[in-house]
C-alpha cells in the first residue's frame, strides 16, 4: 500500500514523524519534495503519485486549510476516487477545503500522539485496482565516458602521496557512507541586464529579485544580491546597493511574493528566501555555490534524506559525498555542524 501525504511546507518535521510511523507499519509514503524525481515537471509528478497512490493523507491545519497548492491535490484526489483522511493537527474546522472535508470524518492528533496514527493506519482502505500512474518525462542525461589511463594517472598525481592531507583534509574512504538518494539539479539564474537601482522603480527591483528566487530558490539572500548586482553590470555590492536592495527585499516580503526561512541568524543577507507556495527546502546538486552558500535548511533536509540523525558522526561525510566535494576539511565540518545546529521555522 501506498498513500501521498498532503501538507503546508511548514510542517516538514510532522511529515516525516508521520511517514516513520507508516513506513513502520508497512506502509510507504509519498510526498513533495522527498520524491519528486529529478527534473520532473512538479505537478506532473504529483497528479501522477495522487493517482497511483491508495489513500491521500492530510495533515490538517489553518495554514493547509488556506492553501491553494493543497486545494488542488485534494480536488485531484476527489476527481479519481481516490479516498481522504485528514489528521487534524489544529483545534479548527476547515473553511477553504470545506466542500471536500466538510463531510468526511476527521481524526484528531492535537496532542501529537500516536494512537491517532493508529487510528489513521486502521482506517486505511486497500486499493489493488489503482490507476497506473501517469508517466513522469525525466530528462536523461548521456553517462560519460569511462577515464582512460592518462586521465586516471592525472587524478593520482594531483591527489598526491597516499595519507597526505596537508593538515587540514579529513581521512578518505572509499566506502559510502549510506545510499545516496538523487539530489535535483541546481538550477542557476541566467544573468541578463537589470534596471539600475538609480533608474527603475522600487516594483521593478522587487520584480527582479522574485525573478532570481524563482529560478534558484530556495537561496540565501547574500546571493540573491549579488546575482542581481551581476545584472546591474557591477561585480561587489557596496554599502548603498545593499541597504537598497534591503530595502526592495522587505518591500517584497509585505507584498507576499517573496518569503523568508524564520531563524536565528542574525542579518538579511543570511536569511533563506523562496517564492511563497514553494518548498523551503530542497536538496539540490552544489551546482555553481560554495558550500557557504548552501541554505543551512537545504543541508539538514539533505541529511534527513539520507536518513541520518543530525548527531550521527557520518554527517559530515555524508554531505561530502552528496554533494561531490573533493575533500572534507576541518572548515567542512565546521559549517556542517552549524547546519545540524540550525534551528528554523517557516
């Protein structure tokens, strides 16, 4: 059996209490973003997954009452019969999603325990006849060629001497530490000209920076900057851009087009941005980043991923590995620690 999990982006930590606890029950659990394959159409692989999938489960509160991304998985679940059942994690009655909820018998978990999934897993119905999922187009990529000999022995001679480390690089292993899930392509901005910030409006700047979070998002804003620096034809930020494009970045969060990772980092240029109805974290190839400016979220859900606490001492190597970092230095690790010691909320 397998059922798709509905949500609001803000309640990651549930889903994954709720898919441990099904999985434990010999139930295998669908959801956004953990399985949409890489470089699939999103809604594509999520009508598909709805259709294929045994039960939908919601976990029910204001913010997935309000949400119009939830509304249309719920209504494409209806359409193709396929069943719901709704945890209600809020003491609410559904508004938004009243004519498709309205009718339906709810089970409470305001109390977060789990007789409540108890009573979900009971409460589960059995689908053989369900119908075969749509097909996902996934753009494959051509396998490269093999190294030859001379390009192998260059790969030696620039590791250097075996054991050698420099003092600062951690010991290589040849074993993985745990099956690497696929992480999805990093997207990077196309620079093109955008309009000074001496010339446009402030709509104008906020519409290019919403241009830029919604090609690399989620991204930090120190990036976001610089990018749009790029466009304006100039290569560093000085004190007067950034404070403008400050700025043009609150002026866009009032305005509900961008949003914001809540945590403690002290600063605007560190802060995770994302387009308002999208995931606010996804683990990603490194792409064109530097390992500092990988969202601390986008690391902890890449650890989750490949199903690790975040004390585990394979951690750091695991995100060596993912991200197809050469070495794992003492600064690596460093940074990796802080992510694990990262808390956040959307």
């Amino acid at each position: 059996m397998a059922v798709f999990i509905s949500y609001h982006n803000s309640r990651s930590e549930t889903v994954e209490h709720v898919v441990r606890y099904l999985q434990r029950h010999g139930i295998e659990a669908w959801y956004a973003p953990r399985n949409i394959p890489p470089g699939a159409t999103w809604d594509e692989a999520i009508v598909s997954a709805i259709r294929s999938s045994e039960a939908l489960v919601l976990l029910f509160d204001a913010s997935a009452d309000a949400s119009k991304q939830i509304k249309r998985e719920i209504h494409t679940a209806d359409e193709h019969g396929i069943p719901i059942r709704w945890l209600r994690l809020e003491q609410i009655q559904p508004s938004g999603l009243e004519f498709f909820l309205g009718m339906t018998q709810w089970i409470d978990w305001l109390d977060a325990r789990d007789e409540a999934l108890e009573q979900l897993v009971a409460s589960l119905p059995s689908r053989k006849d369900a119908p075969p999922p749509i097909p996902v187009h996934v753009p494959v990529e051509p396998e490269e060629e093999a190294p030859g000999e001379e390009a192998r022995a260059e790969e030696a001679e620039e590791a250097g001497p075996a054991g050698e480390s420099g003092g600062v690089d951690r010991d290589v292993t040849t074993e993985p530490v745990s099956t690497a899930p696929v992480l999805a392509p990093y997207t990077e901005w196309t620079p093109h000209p955008l309009p000074p910030m001496n010339e446009a409006s402030w709509d104008d700047v906020v519409d290019g920076l919403v241009e830029i979070i919604g090609v690399e998002g989620p991204v930090l804003a120190h990036r976001v900057f610089q990018l749009y620096t790029r466009g304006m034809g100039g290569h560093r930020m000085g004190s007067t851009t950034t404070e403008e494009l400050q700025y043009a970045l609150e002026r866009g969060l009032r305005q509900g087009r961008i949003a914001k990772v809540k945590d403690y980092l002290r600063g605007q240029l560190n802060k995770t941005l994302y387009i308002p109805g999208t995931p606010p974290a996804v683990p990603r190839q490194l792409g064109p980043r530097q390992l500092a400016e990988v969202p601390r979220s986008e690391i902890q859900q890449l650890v989750r991923n490949r199903g690790l606490e975040f004390d585990s001492p394979d951690v750091p190597r695991a995100v060596q590995e993912q991200l197809g970092l050469k070495r794992l230095t003492d600064k690596t690790v460093e940074f990796v620690s802080e992510c694990m010691e990262y808390h956040h909320r959307v």
